[in-house]
C-alpha cells in the first residue's frame, strides 16, 4: 500500500489500533460530545497529517464553520475537512467558499470534499477543490462500487482534470480489491485513505476472506462505545495487516 492508512475503530481499543496505522483521522462530532474521545485525540494523536473530518458521511451534512475552529483549537490538525453535503457538488462548492474565506485563516490547511451525482457534476467539482484546497477528497460514499470511482479517477487523469501538484486523499472504503487498481505512479499523489473497514469487518464477520472479491462492506458504522474483546482486537489487527498489503506491485 503506497497510501497512509487510518482506521476508525472504538474508543477503548483506539491506542492499540492506531500503532498499526500511519496517521490519525478524527471525527468533529465525536470529539465534541465524548470526553473520552477528545481525550485520546488532545493527549494522543500524532500531528503529522492529522485529519479533522466534519462527520458529513456520519450525520449526512457536515458540521457548521465556527463547529470546525472548536475541534481545530483542540487538536491543531494538519487538516481541517470543510462543510459538505453528500453528493451535491453546487452546495458543497458554496459551503466551502464561505467556509475558506471566514475561517482560512483560523484553521491551517483546509480539505475539499469532492462531490457528485454525475460525471459532470463530479469533474467540476474535481477541479474547484483542485484550485482551492489543500487536500483534495474522494468519497466512496457517492460511488456505486469501489470500482467506479476507481474508473471515474483514470477517467479524470486521462482527460486532463487531475492536479499531480495537490494531495489527494481517499473517503472510505467500498470494496478491498479497490486498492489493487490504483497505480503507485499515475495515482502517485493519492497520499492517504481512511476506512472503518478492518474494524466493522472484524467485529461482524471475522477475518478478511482469501478472495477479495468475496468482500462485502458492512453497512453498519463504527459504536464507539462499544467494549472490544482480545479475541475481537487480535481478528482486527489481522485485518489491518491484510489491508496493508494491498495495492499494485508494478505499474501500469
């Protein structure tokens, strides 16, 4: 994997899961309202390419500007993920011009959310936080399967919307066999992702199967609160090995 890796996973096993993982990604609403949540990310959390994310995939919109600065004077991230709405790329392009031109100078570096219901609506989008964010961001979220937005990123390299100059950091996971598409070197600025999947799989199913085509992401998110076992810790790491060893071996 030529990508940083991050996994959500709950709170109790959050230092355990996180020496197996490059960087931190943190959830705005979660460290608002949990104590031990914000506890973990204050006194814990590596600074190198630490992601604040507004929870839009979490509460369907992402959280409001003067939330964002709160979170940010906490943990001093790296990255600040500004407003976004699931696929709607003219509110989530609005909200991010408000958001950067209010509070740019209050939170450091500021990631954009790609969003989209069509291939026009997705390479507008492309470009604009191309031009205007720091991290640009891909979520798995508006994209039928892994492999369309596998598909839908070549596609973009290919006709001349893609920017090798800005990092680009993918939003989820829909299916494993995904990362073994992605070129290391056309794809070379993709520098992280962040998924739930190690977790969410180990907790409901077990260990990543042989084929991984015979994946299927879980639906359900992340609990939190939830108390993990050993038995339960050790099927999770196994997961975040295995998918450390995904990607291509050789270009294309």
């Amino acid at each position: 994997m030529f990508m940083k890796v991050s996994h959500e996973c709950p709170i109790n096993v959050l230092s355990e899961v996180q020496k197996y993982t490059d960087y931190d990604y943190c959830l705005l609403h979660m460290l608002l309202q949990d104590e031990n949540y914000k506890d973990w990310f204050v006194n814990k959390s590596r600074k190198e390419h630490l992601i604040l994310d507004n929870s839009a995939f979490e509460l369907g919109a992402g959280l409001t500007g003067d939330k964002i600065v709160e979170g940010y004077n906490l943990i001093k991230p790296e990255y600040v993920v500004a407003p976004d709405v699931i696929k709607d790329a003219e509110t989530t392009i609005k909200n991010f011009k408000e958001f950067k031109e209010k509070f740019g100078n209050s939170v450091g570096k500021i990631g954009g959310v790609v969003q989209g219901k069509n291939d026009e609506e997705f390479a507008a989008s492309l470009k604009f936080m191309f031009e205007n964010a720091d991290l640009v961001m891909i979520p798995a979220g508006i994209f039928a399967t892994g492999l369309n937005r596998v598909a839908t990123i070549y596609k973009n390299i290919i006709e001349g919307n893609w920017n090798y100059d800005k990092p680009v950091h993918l939003l989820g996971c829909k299916e494993l066999i995904e990362y073994n598409y992605y070129d290391a070197q056309l794809c070379r600025n993709i520098v992280s992702t962040d998924t739930s999947s190690p977790t969410q799989y180990g907790l409901e199913v077990g260990k990543y199967p042989e084929d991984l085509f015979d994946y299927k992401k879980r639906r359900n998110m992340v609990d939190y609160q939830k108390v993990v076992t050993k038995d339960e810790l050790e099927t999770i790491i196994s997961n975040i090995k295995r998918f450390k060893t995904l990607g291509r071996k050789e270009t294309l």
